[in-house]
C-alpha cells in the first residue's frame, strides 16, 4: 500500500506476503480531493486487474465479470459517500 496525500494505491490479486509477479495482479486507488473554495468533496476509485505472469491476449476476467466488478466498485465507492455525507452533517 502507498499513500500520497490526497490518495492510496492497494496492491491486490492475491496474499500480500506474495511481493513477486502474480497470475492475476490488481491495483486499486482511493483518492479524495476537498475543493473548500467550492463546498464540495470529489472521490475517487480506479482499479487495474492485469495478468503479471506470461503472456495472454484474454482478459484477466471474463467480460461478466468485468461488469460485476464495475458495478461492486459503484457500490462500495456510493455507500462510502454516502457514510462521509451522513457523518458531516
């Protein structure tokens, strides 16, 4: 994991103890940026899956599940702000 200030990236695709290549890979990012100036907050998510080991042509993921994982990503990213939202107030 690393941290800068205004996101975090996560390694991820399999146990954190594995530090070398793995067959699935991933990196996620969280990021926040506060606009004071304008009363708002953005966040953010990315998240990369790639293959760290040979070569493929194929997706890491097959295409439904591309599509579950973008809608979990929504999910997850829609119920933190709504968290922070609710907690401000």
């Amino acid at each position: 994991m690393t941290k800068s200030k205004d996101a975090i990236l996560i390694r991820g695709g399999d146990k954190v103890s594995k530090p070398e290549l793995r067959p699935m890979d991933a990196l996620i990012e969280l990021s926040v940026k506060m606009k004071t100036e304008e009363d708002y907050v953005q966040f953010g998510f990315k998240s990369l899956f790639f293959q760290g080991l040979g070569k493929s042509d194929n997706l890491p993921m097959p295409g439904f599940v591309v599509w579950l994982h973008e809608q979990y990503a929504k999910a997850l990213l829609e119920s933190g702000v709504r968290h922070v939202l609710r907690d401000t107030r």
